[in-house]
C-alpha cells in the first residue's frame, strides 16, 4: 500500500477548524488544555505528532530520546472572555479604520483586565510548571499548510520565580502580550500580503517548560537548540538534494536558531558539507557568537557572548580557533585556564556519538513526521545535556513544535537573457529563488558603503516609511548584510510588516557585513511561501553592481542612507534556481 493511501480519509491536523479527531484521542500526560474552542496550530501540529508517536502503530527510531516538554494549552475561549470583557473588537476595529495606532492598540492590550473567572485556572496551571516558562502563540491561522505566521507572533520567556502572585502576574501579562501581538503590525501585513480577514483570527496560546538547565545562579538555557526543514528547496551544493532537508543549530534558546543569526548549518544527509565550504575563515567568521539565554535577575531573555559563558559542556558543541588559522576539539573537559576563542562547531554532536546518535535520531525524525503528515515539515527542538557528574542520564531531544513547510513551484529553467552591460543593474550567481519578475518600477536602497549600524534601527525605520507609501506597489529592496536580522551589525534590522511589499530582495556583503543565504530561518521560510526572490550579491566572488547605472535613475526621495529610486520603464528581474544565477536589467532601453 502507498503512503498515501494508506492516509486516505486521515484528519490532517493543519487547517482543521477545530481539533476533533485529537481531542476524541487519550490525551498525552504531559499536555493538558484549559478552555473550550479551539486550541490553535501550533498546539495542534505538536499534539497530533505526539498521539501518534505514543499510538504505537509506527515509532521514529530513537523514541526513547525524544520528548515533548510538559505543556498547557489556553484555548480560544480565553481570548474571546478577554476581547470581549474589555470591548477590544472595538479597538481592534478602530485601529483598522486609522482612528488607532497600532501602539495604543498594544496598550490598551496590555492595560486590560485578564479575565477573572480563568485566573484559577492560572494558579492551577503553575501548580504543574514550577520550571522556567516559554509562552507561545497558538494562533487558529498559524502554521497552516498555505501560510505559517513564522516569526509573526510573540512568545515571552519567563523565569517563573517568586511567590504566586508574582508568578500569576508575570504569567497573565505574558498572555496579553501574545494577545496583543495578534493585531500588531508584522501580523497586520503578513495577513494583508495572504488576504486573511482579521476578523476570522484567534488566539490561542502554548505554555510550555523551558527546556535546559541552570548554569551559574542567574542564567538558565539548553545546551544545543535549532530549527529542521524536511526540504531544502534551494542546496547550496549540488552534492546535496531538496529531500536532504537543511538544519540550524546554536548554543542557547532557539531564538537565534530561526532568525537571521550566525548558526551551524548542515544537512542530515551530508553533514560535512557546509555552506562555507572548508574553508576555516568563513567558518569562523559565520560561526554563533551571540548567545540568547534566560537571564533570572532580568527576568527575560538576554544576551552573552559565547566565550562568557561560564559552562564546561561547551568542550561539548564547541571548538577552538587557534591563532595558526585552524579549529581544533578541545582536548580538555575543563573551559577555564588561557583564554581561549570558541567557535560553536557542534561537530561531535553532528558526526560522533558521544552526547548522543544525534544526526541518525534528526533523520529519522524529519523522515517519519514527513511520511506521517504527507508533506514537508519544520520542526523546532531543543537539547538537553546532563553535567558530566550525571553520565548514566542521557541526553534528551525535546520537539518543541511541528508545522508544515511552505512549498514552492517546481524549479523551470530561467533563460538568463544576453543583455549589454550598460542595461544590467545587478548580476550574481547565488540566488534563493526561481522565477522572473517584469516591469518592477521602485528600488528602496541603503547603501552598503553609508550604512552605519549605530543608526541601523533609525535606517530601518526609515525604509518602513517607504514601504507603506508604496502600500501594496511592488519593489526591489537592496542593502548590506542581512535584511531582518536583530543585529544591526549584521544588516538592517526591520521588522517583517517594513518590508511587506518587497518582491526582490537583495543582500549585498561588505567586508563589514556578510550576507548569509537564510536556509532553516523564519525569513527563508516566508519567502518560500511569498514566492520572494532572493539575490545574495558578493562583489568579492565576481557578483556585479552597476551603481553608475543606479545613481542615473530618478531619485523620489533620498536622506542619508535610504534612497527610494523610480524607473518608468520598469526592471525585470531573472532567477534561476538551478543555476543560481540572477540578474536585474532595465525592461527597456531608456530614451
């Protein structure tokens, strides 16, 4: 019997309108759901999985490493007791009319009085999670089969300490906040861009443990976390195929996994195969630094540099960048003495055995969801490491969420046309993408050579403001690094809703920013779902900007990095995939 046949007539969990055909099925001991409704995406991608794990019709090989933290789920129930004990609708309604800005929308969220009636429920529920909590969206819409909301909403990482009145507090404002999030602007435009109605919108929520472990008395983060695709629709090398499926990991919350942050990037199927190739340069300088962790004293998540990090299993993920150029396991369990720079390599996790079968369990996991579900996923997980005092425990693979992977057309071949150079603006050869894009008549560019990451957040702001003159027109965006990072050192950090509008987007690398291709990111996977072209351009590798050209088009408006050019005679863009060759060209000789 085929696979799916064998499916025939199975309730598939993604875009269902409620979760019968899982409700109807024992319920998992470690999930639990308060309220009536429906339970969202996010909460019903990860619950199907999991019935069907513990069902024992078929079992993913390694099982017994893999877990599920315990979880709650808020249902919808919850959210519309709220929305309509504090006439929300009404705001909401407001803020679509132009009355509201979407920052008193958030406030009068966050000022709202959470409903008394499920506050018991509250106090029942940290009853249960006495460990650190991830709060996350679960919202009806999301981690559907035609458009995910990756990135969209919030979640909000809690210590969970203090007395319970503290605790209830911390908890029910980080239930707002997700609320709040639902109609906030990166929300607002993803939805615009899919033409969802916001009215059909609801939100549910996931309380999750906090997968890791205390280290030192103030931080508390797992070891190894990441993002999976099943697919990888654009390999970077042809020794690699789409089935191959891609993976990020990091050191820390999985935060910097699925945003546009350094990670280990390989496949399952070839792990020695890096984006960066062999060389150690590269490596090094694409390699994590920046680690996200639960600061208890803060109270949320903060920052550390890696080296900072007062934790001896590093030797475990990490490697050393010796001053001789090369990388080298750390011979010694013990991280202290000469100070030493570390690179988070993971390269005992992926190739060896000694934490555990770590890349054999990620294979058969992403191959089991992608035959249970039917189609290609994206899982989130986590690592749980113990001390070296405690050996005899093993380490435990915690999946955190399961959702379905946008898909793309199949690749075509795109004839790239021979065109005079005095016609092309942009030529490069490591496109994201397949497809060609004509008559295109705005570019929003930040010069690579202007850009100043101390004003990154003013920058971004600023081309924000362009996007939304534009309203739904569309445009090419070309600027340094990487578009939507968090670290303004590492592109532009604008938010999604600012860049809405972009069809092309283009990253060209400076010696002080690097573009990185955005496989296994949140960005990577909205644009494989938008159908974004994706032109990385390395003028140290022989890619072409003709900026003579640029600066000959007309100039809307300009400040003192952002410049809004207009061509009346429109720009064609080609993307070949299978090339991975691109090229943007004016359509038509200018007069």
């Amino acid at each position: 019997m085929t696979r799916r046949s064998r499916k025939a007539g199975r309730r598939h969990p993604f875009g269902s309108d409620g979760f019968e055909g899982i409700s109807n099925r024992p319920m998992p001991k470690q999930i639990s759901i308060v309220g009536g409704g429906r339970i969202g995406g996010k909460a019903r991608g990860l619950l199907f999985v999991l019935q069907e794990m513990e069902s024992g019709r078929t079992v993913p090989e390694y099982q017994h490493l893999i877990r599920v933290p315990r979880s709650t789920v808020l249902a919808t129930e919850i959210f519309d007791d709220f929305m309509r004990g504090n006439d929300l609708g009404d705001v909401v309604e407001a803020g679509c009319r132009g009355e509201i800005a979407l920052d008193e929308i958030r406030t009068r969220f966050l000022e709202a009085e959470f409903p008394q009636r499920w506050k018991g429920e509250l106090l029942r529920l940290l009853e249960i999670h006495r460990r650190p909590l991830v709060v996350r969206s679960s919202s009806v819409m999301e981690d559907d089969r035609s458009y995910s909301f990756a990135g969209i909403y919030l979640s909000t990482f809690l210590p969970n300490r203090g007395d319970d009145a503290q605790r209830i507090e911390r908890l029910t404002e980080a239930v707002k906040a997700v609320y709040a999030s639902t109609f906030g602007p990166n929300a607002r435009a993803y939805r615009k861009r899919h033409q969802l109605p916001w009215q059909e919108e609801k939100m549910a929520i996931l309380v999750q443990d906090m997968v890791g472990r205390p280290y030192g008395p103030d931080l508390f983060y797992p070891l190894v976390a990441g993002v999976s695709f099943s697919r990888n629709f654009y390999p970077w090398t042809p020794e690699l195929a789409p089935e191959d499926g891609t993976v990020r990991l990091v050191v820390g919350t999985g935060t910097r996994a699925v945003g546009r942050e350094y990670a280990r990037v390989f496949s399952v199927a070839k792990p020695g195969l890096r984006p960066e190739g062999n060389d150690v340069r590269r490596i090094i300088k694409n390699s994590q630094e920046t680690v996200d962790v639960l600061d208890f004293d803060a109270g949320r998540l903060t920052q550390r540099n890696l080296g900072e990090l007062d934790n001896p299993l590093l030797v475990e993920v990490c490697s050393i960048a010796h001053e001789d150029g090369t990388l080298r396991a750390p011979v010694s369990r013990l991280v202290g003495g000469a100070p030493v720079r570390l690179v988070a390599s993971f390269d005992r996790l992926i190739s060896g055995n000694q934490i555990m079968p770590f890349t054999p369990l990620l294979r058969g996991l992403m191959g089991y969801l992608e035959n249970l579900l039917d189609l290609p996923v994206d899982v989130e997980f986590a690592v749980d490491v113990p001390p070296f005092d405690e050996e005899d425990e093993p380490a435990q693979f915690y999946l955190l969420q399961v959702r379905p992977l946008g898909v793309r057309r199949e690749h075509r071949r795109i004839q790239i046309p021979n065109l005079p150079p005095d016609r092309i603006l942009l030529d490069c050869h490591q496109v994201l993408g397949n497809g060609v894009r004509r008559g295109i008549q705005h570019i929003v560019y930040v010069d690579p050579e202007r850009y100043r990451h101390d004003q990154g957040y003013e920058i971004a702001r600023s081309v924000g403001r362009i996007n939304d003159t534009l309203d739904e027109q569309r445009y090419i965006l070309i600027g340094p690094g990487r578009w939507a990072s968090t670290n303004p050192q590492l592109g532009v950090p604008v938010q999604y809703g600012e860049i809405i509008g972009a069809t092309v987007i283009v990253e060209v690398s400076t010696a002080r920013s690097s573009a990185e291709l955005s496989y296994g990111t949140h960005f990577y996977a909205d644009m494989v779902l938008s159908e974004v072209l994706y032109l990385p351009l390395y003028e140290a590798e022989e890619d072409q900007m003709n900026r003579t050209l640029l600066e000959s088009l007309e100039v809307l408006n300009r400040d003192e990095f952002v410049t809004h050019f207009f061509v009346p005679s429109g720009l064609n863009v080609y993307a070949d995939g299978t090339g991975h060759r691109g090229m943007v060209a004016l359509g038509a000789k200018p007069e």
